[in-house]
C-alpha cells in the first residue's frame, strides 16, 4: 500500500470518527443528570415566562429537530447561542481561546523539553544516582493529582508567602489579568505573565514526569543497539551519539506523544483553569456543564473533539511519511 492509499483510508476514517462523535455527544449531554430548566426557570416565574424561555432555547422541539438545529448550528461556525450569556458560542470561546493557548501552550512547551532532557540523561546513565532521582520524582510528579498540587501552590504562595514577606512577594490568587489592568504595555504583559507564573508551573511539574520516563526507556533500549555500539567504537562523542544517533531512533513515539499533547493547547486543563479561575477555555467548559449550558457544551466539546481528532490523523500521515511500515 503506498503513501497515497494510506492518507486516503485514513482521513475516511477520521471523517467516520468525527461524524460518530459529533453525534454521541449531541445525545450525551442531555441523558446527563441535570438541565437548563431546573437552572434558570425558578418555581416562582411565571408560566408564560417559563413556556416563553423552553420555546425560545427550542427545549420544546422534538429531538430530532433539535439535532438538525445542532448541526447547523456547528456547521454554521456560530455553535448556537449560550443560555446563559445569550451570546454566540463561538463569540466567548475566541475571546477565550488566546488565553488557553498562552497557558497551555507554554506548559506544554517547557514539559516536552524539560522531559525529553531528563529521560534521555537517566537512560544515558542508567542505575546512576540521576537515574533514580529522575525516575523517583518522574513517578512522583505523574502521579500526583493537579488540584491538589494547583490548591498547595495556591496556598504557599499566594497566601503565606506574602504574609512572610509583608506583601513584598504577592502571587495573585486568581484570574488572568489584575483589575483595574495596568495602562501601559509592558506593564500589561508583566502582569499577564505574572498571573500565568502558578498555573504554569502546576501544569510543567504534574506532565513533564511522563515523558521523562517514556524517553528514558527508550533511550536504555537503544543505546544497547549494535549500531550505537559502533558509533562507540568509531570515537563519536557522546552527545552526538545521544542526540544525533540515540535520540533521532526513538522520534517516532516522541513525535505521537507531542502530536496527541498539542491537542490539550486548544482544550485547555479544565481543572487547572477552575483552579486558578483562569479565564480560559478549560473554566468555560465547567461553567457550562454546572449550568447545563447545552450549546455551550456542545459547542466547546466539538472544537476539542475536532482538535483531538485532527491531531490524531496528523501523526499518523507524519508516521507513514516517517516508517514506511506503517502503512501495511
């Protein structure tokens, strides 16, 4: 099967799987336990208030009208109008988008970098004491939860630590910008960046641990190749055969674990924004699903599906591009 043939079958699929989802989660939401009308519609409104309020959220439909309204709705690019804002759906997730990518993206910047690093120094070295101490704090880090390492920075340094300090080091407790903002630019982004400095580092310290201990194993399994032994004996040094021979081996699981991340940029970290009430995506999503907030739902879960999916299918094309293996 050539390259062409595998691209081919493989966007048929990801259409199939975007189709299937985009249906699964329209009849998802409302088999949920709660809904809009026992949110916003109090036993004290009157009837025609009520009947006025299930007619125009279009709740009075039959399903099947309600599907059809929810695919012109996504395919529209508007994603329907929030029950809560009565604003385009679309509308709030661009005004929230660049705060999740700033949030997410740099996290997932320094947790590939900071892991890839570290995995391949303790498999370079393995039984060293760096070794342990990576795998140690690798697991420890991994498996620890993010609200309850988001909730411990929240409280050290956001609350005792300008208490011992007299205010001079005041980490904000929540939000994305400080109200009133500052007036000037670079004060503005210093301010920004000072919001995103907590979160940032919750999201770093709970991820980099996975791929620090993914690379590591596989590096330990490479350097014990023939062709690794040989570049030894030629008298390469040992960063290039580190990087240059060991490393480049191993790229194509490195590259699906960053394809697959990328995904979480758009999406954000939902709890990590709640956390932190970080005006993002992720805080958005959570709102919605407390308040029921159909379109909303809808509307945030397709865009993360979409990504996720799309970024499924980008790997595999860059798989098949990368091991011809692959495609049979």
């Amino acid at each position: 099967m050539g390259f062409r043939a595998y691209a081919s079958r493989r966007i048929t699929n990801t259409i199939i799987i975007l189709l299937v989802t985009i249906t699964l989660q329209f009849f998802i939401f409302r088999v949920m336990p709660g809904n809009p009308i026992g949110h916003f519609i109090t036993p004290n409104l009157p009837l025609e208030a009520r009947q006025a309020l299930v007619r125009m959220w279009g709740l009075d439909r039959p399903l099947h009208e309600q599907f059809l309204t929810y695919l012109y709705n996504l395919f529209s690019g508007k994603l329907g109008i929030s029950f809560v804002s009565q604003r385009y759906v679309s509308d709030e997730i661009m005004e929230r988008l660049p705060n999740t990518i700033l949030l997410m993206g740099s996290a997932t910047i320094l947790t590939i970098a900071l892991g890839i690093n570290l995995g391949v120094s303790a498999g370079s070295r393995r039984g060293s004491k760096r070794d342990v101490a990576s795998v140690t704090f690798g697991l420890l880090t991994e498996g620890l939860p993010v609200f309850f390492l988001g909730l411990l920075l929240l409280l050290t340094f956001a609350y005792y630590l300008p208490i011992a300090t007299g205010g001079l080091i005041n980490f904000p407790v929540a939000g994305t910008v400080s109200r009133p903002p500052p007036t000037s630019l670079l004060n503005y982004l210093l301010d920004v960046l000072w919001h995103l400095t907590l979160p940032m580092i919750t999201l770093v310290t709970t991820g980099f641990g996975g791929y620090a201990l993914i690379v590591r194993n596989l590096m330990i399994d490479v350097l014990t190749q023939d062709y690794i032994l040989t570049a030894r004996a030629k008298g390469l040094d040992s960063r290039s055969i580190l990087y240059r021979h060991g490393l480049r081996s191993v790229l194509p699981p490195i590259t699906t674990m960053i394809g697959l991340s990328l995904s979480g940029i758009v999406g954000g970290a939902v709890i990590t924004e709640t956390i932190f009430s970080w005006h993002g995506i992720g805080r958005y999503l959570y709102e919605a699903i407390l308040q029921s907030d159909y379109p909303v739902m809808q509307g945030t879960f397709f865009l993360l599906s979409l990504v996720t999916i799309l970024a499924n299918l980008v790997v595999d094309l860059i798989y098949g591009l990368m091991d011809p293996r692959i495609r049979y």
